[in-house]
C-alpha cells in the first residue's frame, strides 16, 4: 500500500485530528530529516528490538512482526545502497522509515508504534548514537597517545626549554613534554568512558512521557540494544539530554587539550622558535609569498576547539529553561552534537598525523633550553646540598650570580669558584656544580620529574597500559 507523501492535506502520520497540512514554512521548521537521518542505523535498531519484544509479550503476532523484521532489514538495505530520502512533509529519521516500512510490508507495519512514542524513540536512537561516537573516538584518542609515546620514546634524553610565563624556566625533555599530553589524553578517554557508562540505560517503553498501559517487558529491549537497564523514570527517560551534554563536554575538554598542543605546534614553528619543522602533507604555502609555509592543519585545530565548545554552550542553553517532559526544542540537541563529533574526530585525526610526522630540531631546542640562565635553580639546589644553605638564601646567592653573569655577558656555567667566594665567603669551599642542561635534566629524577630515566620509564608504562 503506497501512502501519498506529498503535500495532501494532512500529516499522514499524526494529521487524524488536522484538517490541513502544515504550511510550507511549519514544514520547514519542523523538520529534522535533514540532520537527524543520521541516526538511520539506530532507529531501525530500536524498532527491530521493540518489535521483537512486542511480539514475545503478545500484542503482536509473530506473523506481523516477522513482515516488520522482513521489511526493516530492506528499508536497512535501502538506505545503505541510497541513502536516506529526505522528505521535510515527514519530518524526521522515524517518520520516515516508518513510511517506507509501511510501503514495503503494509499494516503490520502500522502496529510497530504500539506502546512507543516518538519521544522515547529519538532517545533511544540519540543514545545509542553517542555510544558509537564515544567509541569512534576513544579509539582515535588512543591512536593520538600511540603517537606521542612513540616520539616521547624517541625523544626521551633530548632537551628543549620547559617555559613559565612563556619565559625560558628550566630545561626539561622533549619526551617529558610530549607525554604530559598523553596524560591529558589518558584522562579524556576516561572521561568519555564515564560518559559511556552513564548514558547505556534504555529509554524505550517510557513511551510519550508516562509509560504504557501495554504489558512491555523493557528489559527485553534494554538487553537487546545492549544497554544495562532501562531508565527507572519514564519522565526523566524521556526529558534529559544529559548524556548529550556529557559527551559535548568530554569533547570540549578533549578539543581543549589538542588546543594547547596545537597551539605550542604554531608557536615551535615560527622562525623565532624554530623547534619543529612540519612535513609538507601537514603544511600550507600562501597565495602570494612564495616561501611561506603555514602550519594551517594546527591552527584550525585550536579553532575548531572554539566551535566544539560552542556546540557545547548551544545545547546547555537549549535545555536549561525546559519544563518536563519533551519540547520541541530538544530536536535542536542533535546538530550540535553532530557537529562537535565532526571536528573533533577530525582533530583528533590531525594531531595524531602532525604529531607522528613533525620534525624535531633538537639542535635549536637545546641552544634555546640553554639560555636565559636557565639552570640558575640547579645552582641553588647545588648550595643548598653543598653548604647546607636555606634555600632562600640559596636563592638570594643565586640572584647575585646571574646578576653578576649579565653584567659580563656569560652564561652561568662560566662562574668559577672564586665569583662564589666572592659574593659570600662562606662559599669558598673550591668547589663547582654541573650546570649543564644535560646534568639538570638527568639529575631531576623525582617521580614524575623530567629525567630521561623517569621518562623512559612512562614510555614504557603508557606503551603497556595501551597494549591492554
Ligand atoms: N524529531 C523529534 C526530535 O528529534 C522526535 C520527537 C518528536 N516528538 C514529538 N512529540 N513531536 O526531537
């Protein structure tokens, strides 16, 4: 039986009480089709294991829901082959393969929207849908960290500035460096895996807002779909979006940690900096000045994190003047979602390809990491141990020396002993420190300190923890 699915009069769906269809510009507004049809895999999902359950309870046949299994693995077939038809008269993802069912295997396919209502349905769906993003992207993030242990390792004993303030601190490691963001990483996943964990409850069988007065068995279609349990409060099924804005704000925080690599990325490769050197896959040149080379990849990362906090905002926004139960705003929860998953996915990809392929110019990181008296906190460790000085008069003894280096035009690793006894007597021991960036960096082995050794050793933990 074909159903008419032009503009004749009213929605074929809902229009029993309407006289008119819609205007062209109601149309319009209402429909989600052009977004939401993403959910197309969920949603025949949901009604494949809802009509499956109706079925083993009794209120339909099994010979009506073989037809609606029969048809919704063709209207599956269908939309895999040609996409989904966009038709704005039926609205949304539901409508629109309910119609196509109904095309296809006629009346039973009428039954399927017992004890559902499309409220319950488009949580289903949405839920499932993040459960799959969360997925796709934890295993991007994972790739992200393979990435950045693998050159932390190669980079473990090489020496770039560690900056405060953007000044020149102390030196630390280039792998140091790099596997502080596999730590972000490690969080960001874990938080993605809360996110996952809260939102797997089955919102199918709340119905419109209130439950049914069918016998449904909603463990039955939980387990089916894979959740842990059905969510106890038919209202709340239906009304929160939370496990939306839980991913958008795993996925702004993640956006906002490949911000600050991308960030240092643009940073490295200016000429002032000169400590990487993007591959040319990862660079782009200008229109009009023929040397350029633009870290682009980078920069749009750092602002589609801008974007993905946006979707962020939007749907927070969106929710926080709702009354129980559904409103039609709540429509407005997918594009956000849809779009933060888009740019970080790619970001992600991103980072992950800059990372694995950029240069490192270990030469020019060192001549920078050796600058600005950068090891001056090694001296006054080195008084502290030596002389058992405090060490704010450590520090004070310390101040002198670099003042006294400035004036002359060194570094501090021309001081002698005699610049020591001049500045206080109580120093004349004859003795001199390391001040070498290598002897810093090798000598900061407290845990989690920027030794080579200590580095080496969380290459080698984060290189397990990804194995398992
Ligand atoms: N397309 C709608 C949405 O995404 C489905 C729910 C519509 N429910 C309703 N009572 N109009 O929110």
């Amino acid at each position: 039986m074909a159903i008419d699915r032009r503009n004749s009069g009213s929605n074929s769906m809902w229009g029993g009480r309407f006289g008119d269809g819609p205007g062209d510009i109601m149309r319009e507004i209402n429909a989600s089709i052009p977004f939401d049809k993403r959910l197309w895999q969920e949603d025949i999902a949901g009604s494949k294991a809802h009509a499956d359950m109706l079925a083993s309870v009794g209120i339909i046949s099994n010979e009506d829901n073989a037809e609606i299994q029969r048809g919704l693995t063709a209207v599956h077939a269908e939309y895999q082959l040609n996409g989904v038809p966009e038709d704005l008269s039926l609205e949304d993802i539901h409508m629109v393969t309910e119609t196509r069912l109904r095309e296809l295997v006629g009346e039973p396919a009428a039954r399927l929207h017992t004890a559902r209502s499309r409220n319950d349905q488009v949580a289903t769906d949405f839920r499932l849908w993040v459960r799959g993003a969360i997925a796709r992207v934890d295993a991007g993030i994972r790739e992200f960290q393979s990435a950045l242990v693998e050159r932390a390792g190669e980079h473990a004993d090489n020496i770039m500035p560690g900056f405060t303030h953007l000044q020149v601190a102390q030196p630390v490691t280039l792998g140091h460096h790099l596997m502080a963001y596999y730590e972000m990483a490690k969080r960001d996943r874990s938080r993605f895996a809360d996110c996952a964990a809260r939102l797997n409850q089955s919102p199918l069988g709340a119905a419109a807002l209130a439950g049914t007065s069918f016998p449904i068995d909603r463990n039955a279609t939980a387990s089916a779909l894979g959740f842990d349990a059905p969510i106890a409060n038919s209202l709340d099924a239906v009304s929160d979006r939370d496990f939306a804005l839980e991913f958008l704000t795993c996925a702004a925080q993640t956006a906002l940690h490949l911000s600050r690599l991308a960030e240092e990325m643009i940073l490295w490769a200016s000429q002032p900096y000169g400590f990487i050197t993007l591959p040319d896959a990862w660079s782009t040149g200008s229109s009009i000045m023929p040397q350029k080379r633009n870290p682009d990849a980078a920069e749009l990362v750092r602002g589609h994190a801008g974007r993905i906090m946006g979707c962020m905002t939007s749907l927070m926004v969106t929710m926080k003047g709702l009354p129980l139960a559904y409103s039609k705003d709540m429509q407005n929860d997918k594009p956000p979602v849809f779009e933060a998953y888009d740019l970080l996915a790619l970001s992600i990809a991103a980072m992950t390809g800059m990372v694995s392929n950029v240069t490192f110019n270990g030469a020019r990181m060192r001549e920078v990491a050796a600058s600005g008296f950068s090891t001056a906190t090694d001296l006054a460790d080195w008084l502290v141990r030596e002389y058992g000085l405090p060490f704010r008069e450590a520090h004070h003894v310390t101040g002198s020396v670099v003042k006294a280096c400035e004036a002359r035009g060194t570094g501090l690793d021309a001081i002698t002993a005699e610049d020591l006894a001049a500045i206080n007597p109580a120093l004349a021991g004859n003795k001199l420190p390391d001040l070498s960036v290598d002897g810093s960096v090798a000598s900061r082995t407290s845990a989690g300190g920027t030794s080579p050794v200590r580095v080496k050793e969380a290459v080698a933990a984060a290189k397990k923890e990804l194995e398992s």
